[in-house]
C-alpha cells in the first residue's frame, strides 16, 4: 500500500507538506510548482487516500449518496451511475445507491442512507419533469441531475435540450430538407417545448418559415401511426425530426408502406441514441445521444466542490469529457449533446 511516507519521499518534500497538497489545503501554504510535482508523483506512485482516516481527520465519511426515483423509468441511469462512480473514484470517494418510488417508502429509504452519513446527495428522476426534492434531502448539500424543481434552489445540470432541436434541424436542413416535420411528444414535458422552439429557431435562421401543419404530437401506438401517415399524405415532408428514437419507428414504417426509402427518398432523426433501435432500424438511424455520463460525472464534481467548500477549477474533468461546461457554470449547468451521423439522412453514410 502507498502512504503519504512514501509520496513523501520520492518528492523530497516533508510528509505534512504532501498531506496539505493531497488533502487540497495548500493553497497560500505549498508553492504551486512543488505541489503539482507531489500530485504526480503521487498518480505515478497509485497513492489513494485511507477513507477511515480522512474520516477521524475530517468528519467526512466520503460516501456520496445518489438517490434515483423510478429508476427503471430513466433511459440509461447505469451510464448516469458510471459516470458518477468515475468522478467520485477520481476525487476519493465512494457512492450508494438508492431506487425509490416516490412513495412513504421514500423517506425510510434515504433516512437509511443518512444514518451512514452522507456528505452529500444526487437526486435524479425521469427527465424532463418539474419535481419537489424530498424534504430530508434539502439540508444536505444536494446536485440534481436532469430534473428541476419550481424554486431553483438546487444546482442541476441537464442535457441542452434546445440545442437539440437546433443542430437536428439544422442537420437537415443542411442535407436540402425543404419540408422538416416534427414528431413531437403529446406529454407536456419541458423537453417537448423546448426542442420545438431549438426546430423553429433552426428554421427562422435558415429563412425557412415555420409551419404548425408540419408539427404533430403523439404518444405510441395505433394512434402515434395514424397522426404520422395522416402526416405523410397531407403535408409530403421530405424530412423528419423525432422527440425520440421509438418515435422513429412511425416514420420507418410510413415511408416502408409508400415505397420510399429513409435515407434515400427522406431523412430522419431521432433523439436518444437508443443502441436497440439505432441498430435495429435500416438503414441505420443518425441520433443525438443524451449525455447520462456526462451529467453523472458533471455532478459529482459539482457535488464535492459544495461539501469541501472550494473550487475545482474552470474543467477538472478527463480530456474525452471537453464538452462539460465549468462546474461553477450558471445554473442550470446544460451539457451540449453529441449528433451521432449515421444513414438516415440524405447524402450521409456510416
């Protein structure tokens, strides 16, 4: 096992100068050349700091709860975790998880993890939706991720969704589309309203005026099919932005009917970058992924940065992470999210 000691004595420096640099409290104490030197060695070296012992030293467990309400109802909340995990990992600690319905069980379930002693919490519930944070969350330092509250109290950090429906259409358009319809979501969620001002936004910059009658909102199922081939038949779009990727399928299936090809005859895109229908679809739907992991690690650093009282830095995150806006970002923080290119869209290619 590495020790300070050892830290120490490759860096040529006191064992009470490496624990003020790895315990981040060397600012004004440690001249900044001699700490960036004890940080690396220390990666070098593989030095990870004894929890138990910053725990007595600090009264800080470093256990960070994360909170998920209906978990099985958030598209990717593994890829949420795992970045969270990654960040905590990296800034030394660990994170429990709890599933919770929004029930009284709730409450038993996070008084469970506050009995461990929580430095902090992340509360997560499926996007889009305006929630109230559970009562016995609000007094610790809390990060929400992909949900918002009424007062904005919390910090939070979210996908951009207006940029969504910005760049997709925008993908389109620069693909030749003339006529861009969008399939909507019939539920009044926040990020329905804010795609479809991204897609008028896209289409008044490019001089293209907006058309209601190329705008249909729908749920699943027969009535979904009905609302997109009715769409077909009166308005002839010759291309289509969709709330998500499942929506997709109504306009595969469409154009599959009338002998017209998606990717050839019209383009498609969809949100979500769902691997099962990505993959599935033919040709192969181009998608705009949802940064889960992203968000995940965004809020844990933003988590830590509250409960030790001090700044990160402008980008304290791994090099493959250059999209993540500061953690001292205006809130809500909003990641921008990657278009995925692949054949659904006239004149591209996988």
């Amino acid at each position: 096992m590495i020790t300070m000691k050892n830290v120490a004595e490759k860096a040529g420096v006191s064992i009470s100068t490496v624990s003020l640099v790895l315990n981040n409290r060397d600012a004004g104490r440690v001249k900044a050349k001699i700490a960036a030197n004890v940080r690396q060695i220390a990666d070098e070296l593989g030095y990870k700091p004894n929890p138990m012992a910053r725990s007595l030293r600090t009264s800080k467990t470093g256990i960070l709860g994360f909170v998920a309400e209906q978990i099985h109802d958030i598209p990717y909340t593994s890829q949420t975790l795992q970045g969270a995990q990654d960040a905590a990992s990296q800034l030394g600690y660990i994170i429990l998880l709890v599933d919770t319905d929004g029930s009284v069980s709730q409450s038993e379930q996070t008084s469970a993890l506050q009995r461990y002693g929580m430095d902090g919490f992340l509360y997560a519930k499926p996007s889009s939706q305006v929630t109230e944070v559970p009562e016995d969350l609000v007094h610790s330092p809390l990060v929400l991720i992909s949900t918002n509250t009424v007062d904005n109290r919390f910090p939070i950090v979210e996908p951009n969704e207006f940029l969504i429906g910005y760049d997709a259409t925008k993908r389109l358009l620069e693909s030749g589309a003339k006529k861009i319809a969008y399939i909507g979501n019939a539920e009044p969620t926040i990020a329905q309203a804010t795609r479809l001002e991204g897609y008028r936004r896209a289409l008044k910059e490019s001089g293209t005026p907006f058309d209601k009658n190329l705008v249909t909102n729908v749920t699943t199922n027969d009535e979904a099919l009905k609302a997109v081939s009715n769409l077909f038949e009166t308005e002839k779009p010759d291309a289509f932005f969709c709330y998500d990727d499942g929506r997709c399928w109504y306009v595969y299936e469409c154009a599959a009917r009338r002998g017209l090809t998606v990717g050839k005859d019209l383009s498609v895109i969809g949100v979500g970058d769902t691997p099962i229908i990505t993959s599935t679809f033919t040709p192969k739907l181009t998608t705009i992924a949802m940064p889960y992991y992203e968000m995940g690690y965004w809020a844990v650093c933003k988590l830590v940065s509250l409960i030790e009282k001090r700044s990160l830095g402008e980008h304290p995150f791994p090099e493959h992470l250059n999209n993540l806006p500061p953690v001292d970002a205006p809130i809500p923080a909003q990641v921008h999210c990657k278009l995925i290119e692949n054949s659904s869209v006239i004149g591209s290619g996988e």
